[in-house]
C-alpha cells in the first residue's frame, strides 16, 4: 500500500523562513552582477588634448609606444595650457571679426587698397572662409584701376581671378563668386568663352535675379551664340519686374535681331 505523507501546517513554517533569505541572495547577486556589467561598460575618460599630444611625439611615427612617464608630463602640460589656448583662439576670433568689419566699412568709404590688407589678415586667421576670398577678389578687381599708371593693374586682376576662383573651391555654389568671376572674364581679361561656364551656372542657381540672366545673354552674344542670347532677351523684355530692364532687354534683343538677320 502506497503511503501518502502530508505535512502539516506547523510543517511549513521553515520553508517560509527560506523564502525572504533567498530572495535577498538573488537581488545581491543581481545588483552586483549588474554593477560589474556598468563598470565594465563605462567608456573610458576621453583626454583629446593628451591624445592629439601623443600623437605628435615623434616616437609615436616610429612605431614605438609613448612612456609613461612622457604621458604624465604630456597630461600635465595639456592642463597647464588648456585655459591658454582657450584665451589665445578667442582672441583670433575677435581679431578676425575686427578685421572684417574694418574691411566692409573701409570698401563702403570706396577704400579697396586698405580693405585688401584687412581682408588679408582677416583670411590669415580664417584660411577657410570663402566669403573673405570673394570680397579680397572685389577689393582686388576694383583697386586695379588706381594702378594703370605704375603697372600693377594686371597683377591685380590676376590676383583677383585667382581669390575668386578660390571662393569657388570652397563653395562650388556661391553664386555671387560665381557671378563675379564670370564678370571679370568677360569685362576685364576679354576671355568670354571661360565666362560662359561661370555664367552659365550662376544661371543656373539664380533662377529669379534679372542681373545675372542679362550678363548670361552679353556673354553669349560675345560667343557668337546670338540665338540663345536673343531669346533670353526677349523673356527679359516681358518678364523683368523693372520697366527700364524690360526697355533694355527689348532694346537689346532688336539690335541683336537687326544684326544677325
């Protein structure tokens, strides 16, 4: 006969003891395991200065590892003159802005000659900034014409081709480079067929500015592509916001129909 024990009530009274001591071993094991997990995780201390230090010790080229000791002194160093270098690129950054600022006003006064030293040391500090090679390329076109008498008048413009096509290779799409570059191919080097490129795609970017579809016609007419001139002068002639822009372009696009037929 199979014997069947039953506990009593009385019985159980240890294995409920049991439970709250083996709940509390779990949550400790838990909570352990999960701060060996976070230590483990954490990322460690990002010192930039310290690395971008070490990377500039020589030894670091050769394949050999930096000391200790030269990490230490590197690490301290890096402290030492973080406020410095804070200091010293703000106060680049106010001098840039001052330099700006004087060469807009000096340019506004009709100043260009200064306005390009200012615009120089202004690009000294922001080698990168486009706009600056864009109003150096203004300074440079427009002070050429003080300087038919001693010579300097092609240096400059030379000079002013040159920053333009500067402030298009940091900014394929600045527009205003775009259009002045193809202005002084066109006006002043007598190279109209390179300032068609440059008028072209001014054109293409400023879809609204009458000013640059009127150079994209004066280009082409210099080119010999007089029909596509003529028909851009006849859209102007009816589409211009100004009333003298539209006398102008239907004035233009006559003249053109005159000579070419």
């Amino acid at each position: 006969m199979i014997k069947l024990r039953f506990h009593r009530l009385g019985g159980a009274q240890p294995l409920r003891r049991k439970i709250p001591e083996v709940f509390l071993f779990v949550v400790a094991a838990v909570a352990l395991g999960g701060a060996v997990l976070l230590l483990s995780g954490c990322p460690e201390k990002k010192e930039p200065e310290l690395d971008f230090l070490r990377a500039t010790e020589g030894v670091e080229y050769q394949g050999v590892e930096v000391a200790p000791e030269r990490i230490a002194e590197l690490r301290r160093e890096a402290r030492r003159y973080r406020s410095k270098v804070e200091e010293v690129t703000e106060a680049l950054a106010r001098e840039a802005s001052f330099q700006k600022l004087l060469a807009n006003e000096l340019m506004q006064q009709g100043m260009h000659g200064p306005a390009l030293e200012a615009l120089q040391r202004a690009l000294a500090i922001q080698t990168d900034n486009p706009v600056l090679y864009y109003l150096a390329a203004v300074a440079s076109g427009r002070a050429a014409r003080a300087h038919r008498i001693d010579g300097g008048r092609e240096k400059l413009l030379e000079q002013a081709e040159a920053l333009y096509r500067d402030a298009i290779a940091l900014n394929p799409r600045y527009r205003a480079a775009l259009f002045g570059l193809s202005v002084l191919l066109s006006f002043e080097l007598d190279r109209p067929q390179e300032a068609l490129e440059y008028a072209r795609r001014t054109a293409e970017l400023e879809t609204k500015d009458p000013a640059v579809r009127f150079l994209l016609a004066h280009v082409l007419v210099r080119t010999g592509e007089l029909a596509e001139a003529s028909r851009i002068y006849d859209d102007l002639a009816r589409t211009a916001p100004a009333a003298e822009q539209r006398r102008r372009a239907a004035a233009n696009r006559d003249e053109l129909r005159r000579n070419w037929q």
